[in-house]
C-alpha cells in the first residue's frame, strides 16, 4: 500500500513536471524582478526554500534579480543601538547616524543571508547594492524624511554582465546622490526602477498580504492598470497596498509587461506564479 502511495506521489511529480514545460518555455531568457519583502523572509526553512525556487529559475534559463527590504532587521538593530528611528506617512526618517544602520543592515546582515542562501543552493549568488557600479542614482525624496531617495537614473549594466556569467544578482535598496551621497531607497521602489531599466517581463512584488482583494475579501487575480485606478479611488484598494499597486502602475507604463503582488510566506509562490497556469496573486497588466 505504501509503494502505490509512493508512486502516486512521483507519477502526480511527474505530471506537474510536464504541466510546466510550456510556462518555462515561455519564460526561457525572460527577465524576472522579484521584491523579497523584510517580512517575507521568515524562518531560516523559509529562506532555503525561495533561494532553492530562485536557483530553479536561473537552471531553466530565466534570469532572476532580487531587490531586497529589511525593515524589522533595521527597526531591530536600531533599537539595539538605542538610535531612535520617526516615521513620516509610512516612510523612515533618515539621519546620519540611522543611514549609518541601514547600510550596515541592508548591505550586510540581510544581503548577505540571500546570498550564501542560494549560494548553498548551488546557485551563484553575488551581493550588490544600488551604490555599486553606480547602479542606482537618487535625488532626495522629500527634506522632511532625510536621507531618504527616489531613483533618478538606473544603469543595469552590471546586471547585464552578471547574467552572461549565470549569477543571480542580489541588490540591496540604497543609491549614492549626485554629490556622493547615500541614500535610503523604498525596497518597493527599488524594485520597480530596476525592473523599468531592464525592461523585465515581470516584477514580482512578494509580501506578506495574498494580493489586491475586492470589497468581500477576495483575491482579484487579473487586473487592468484602469482597473488599479478606479478601485483606488473607490477606496477598495487603501492603506498599505497603494503604494505597491503605485509601483507597478509606474513600471508597467515604464515598460514592464506585468507585475504580480504575491504573499511570499506561501510556499514555492514564486514557481506557482510562473509555472503555472492559474498563478498565485494578483496580476496587473497594462490597459
């Protein structure tokens, strides 16, 4: 009885296998931006099992970047450090002594966990943050929030050059200032501004929400930038989820042909949404 179990089980393998050779077929040379979110991380199992998934899509031939957040790593170390952090409209005030942090945080503690994650999973893992290569130029966002920055220009050339070599590159959110500044950039923003500048096929946002919902909870998993516009302004889509929906109506008209929010605490979201066919969050598309 266990054996019949068992060869259920691989023949059921075997035919998700199969399922998925179109989608990865489609996908093969596609670039793929995916926002891993602070709160996406998780556990140490959770960390393994998206690095495993993000070198499944680098053997199958898609080229994936990771952009990554850290804000509970941030808001704990700073408390650590008794370094008092203010939040204006959800976005972190940054001094000196908090930019200070955050680059410690950002490009080490947490870059480097991503890396040596899919490094153990055979990929080729290599960390960057926005200030390499000059990567990512900012202009200040707003005088109130300090060294905090919006891409102005993004060069994915270094991007480019770790493709050809089949590395995963590793990017975390910060970008230097016209006059050698560092700036502290929204991992969201980030995000759709590399996306743009490679003109990626898709940007996958993942977060700790299932995606855009209606006015009963559902889950919308198909939506037009028209659609994204009225429910905003209809109240629907509120709070915390304008700002994402905001990113992916910029980089669709920047030149991304899509955007998915997806909760990335759901195991292999990342294969469920490209693999297969029904997909794993909300989709948005241009009109």
């Amino acid at each position: 009885m266990k054996t019949r179990a068992m060869h259920e089980d691989w023949a059921s393998t075997a035919r998700t296998l199969s399922e998925a050779l179109p989608n990865m077929q489609r996908y093969d040379g596609a670039i793929v931006v995916v926002k891993l979110g602070g709160h996406a991380m998780g556990s140490d199992e959770a960390m393994q099992s998206f690095a495993r998934d993000i070198v499944l899509l680098r053997q199958v031939g898609v080229n994936p970047v990771i952009v990554h957040g850290g804000g509970p790593m941030i808001n704990e170390m700073l408390q650590r450090l008794d370094i008092k952090s203010d939040f204006v409209n959800g976005k972190r005030v940054t001094d000196a002594a908090t930019m200070d942090v955050v680059e410690m945080v950002l490009s080490g503690r947490v870059n480097k966990r991503i890396v040596q994650a899919i490094n153990g999973q055979g990929g080729k893992g290599v960390g960057l943050s926005g200030k390499d290569a000059g990567m990512i130029t900012c202009d200040p966002a707003d005088p109130s929030l300090g060294l905090v920055g919006v891409p102005s220009k993004v060069n994915p050339s270094i991007l480019h050059t770790l493709f050809r070599d089949h590395a995963i590159p590793v990017i975390a959110p910060l970008g230097g200032g016209r006059n050698g500044e560092t700036f502290n950039i929204n991992g969201d923003d980030a995000a759709g501004a590399v996306a743009a500048a490679l003109k990626a096929d898709r940007l996958l946002l993942l977060t700790d929400v299932e995606g855009v919902k209606d006015t009963a909870g559902q889950v919308l998993t198909q939506l037009s930038a028209q659609q994204i516009k009225d429910l905003t302004a209809s109240g629907v889509i509120a709070g915390g989820m304008i700002p994402k929906t905001q990113t992916a109506l910029d980089a669709i008209e920047a030149g991304v042909r899509a955007v998915v929010i997806i909760d990335g605490r759901a195991p292999n979201a990342v294969l469920l949404e490209l693999f297969t066919d029904h997909g794993a969050g909300s989709m948005i598309r241009a009109d």
